[in-house]
C-alpha cells in the first residue's frame, strides 16, 4: 500500500509541474499574440488602412510551417513544425483536401529541390514598417509556442488520467473491505447471508 501511496504522489506532482509549465506556455502564447496584433493595427496605422489588409495578400498562399503530429505509445502527442514548402497547400501525399486538384506526371526524382514560400511581408511593399516584421517576428514565435501548448496539453491529459487510475487502483482495495464487512454484518445465525438491496 505504501508504494501504491508513493506512486500516487509522485502522478500527483507530476501533474501539478504539468500544469504550472502549461500555463506559463499559455502566458506566452498569450502575450506573443497580444504583441503582433498591437505590432500590426500600429503598421496599419502608419501605412494606412488601404496599404495593410487582405487587399494586399498574395494570389497564391501556401503555408510556411506546416505541422506534424505524432503519438508515442503511452498517449501523449508530439508536434513538430516542418518547414512549408513552395507547392500547393494541400499535399497530394498525404490525401489532404476535398477538393479538385489538377492531374500532374510524376514527381521528377532529381528534379530541383523545392523552393521555401516567398516571405509575405513582400505583399506589402519593399520598405515595410519595423511594426510589421516585428508583427511577423511575434507571429513566428507564436506558431513555436502554440506547438508547445499542445503538447504541454497532452502531457497534462496524460498525467491526469494515471493519477485517475491510480486513485481507482487504491480506492478498490477499500470497497472490496469494506464489501465484506457489510456482508459479515448482515449474516443470520444460521450462517445464510441475507442479501441487500439499495
């Protein structure tokens, strides 16, 4: 019983550093965020509402990070960002999209590598404000905290259910006593055990 009491204080403390690292990740995130929208409506500001909005954007968008996820066998999530690629969105490979995608030959195998996204702050021009890189720059760390998040989440997920088994483990010792107390209360003299009902 005594190592079952130590387990369960070591689930308990693992779950509450958990918890104290998932919310000064939050925090982070949190501020990051709060700092690049405050970045970006001041370049809006001082360009003009016309020079900063979806005006601006690209015809094409492709994404700079794309995200990897994976599961280690005792439940907890990884993440990991994999840097975009210059193609389409939408990776053939990975049977990802709904909708129509135009029929290619197959990939070359010494074809060039692929090229990164072009950097969308050219969108807005060749001389952008330091508000909107810094916008950019707090954006960037963001996506890298938001990964963190999710696994710290995980991770907490987790832990939470061990601790719950472990309470579980512990707790069923005590009602299987506690079972057969009530059942020697209730036996007659005659040695018949009455049953209970309720």
């Amino acid at each position: 019983m005594e190592g079952l009491g130590a387990e369960l204080d070591a689930a308990a403390l693992a779950l509450m550093e958990a918890l104290e690292a998932l919310q000064q990740r939050r925090r982070l995130l949190e501020g990051l965020l709060r700092e690049g929208w405050l970045s970006l409506s001041q370049a809006r500001y001082s360009l003009g509402c016309h020079r900063v909005s979806s005006l601006q954007y690209g015809a094409t968008m492709v994404p700079r990070v794309r995200v990897r996820a994976r599961q280690d066998p005792g439940g907890v999530s990884h993440f990991e960002a994999v840097p975009g690629t210059g193609e389409d969105p939408e990776d053939p490979q990975e049977g990802g999209g709904n909708g129509v995608r135009q029929r290619r030959g197959p990939p070359e195998k010494g074809g060039a590598p692929s090229r990164p996204p072009p950097d969308p702050l050219t969108w807005f021009g060749v001389l952008v404000p330091p508000t909107l890189r810094r916008a950019q720059g707090s954006f960037t760390q963001g996506v890298t905290v938001a990964l963190e998040v999710a696994e710290l989440q995980s991770a907490v997920t987790a832990a939470a259910a061990r601790y719950r088994a472990l309470r579980q483990r512990q707790r069923r010792p005590r009602v299987d006593t506690e079972s057969k107390g009530d059942l020697e209360q209730h036996e007659d003299p005659a040695g018949n055990v009455e049953p209970i009902c309720g």
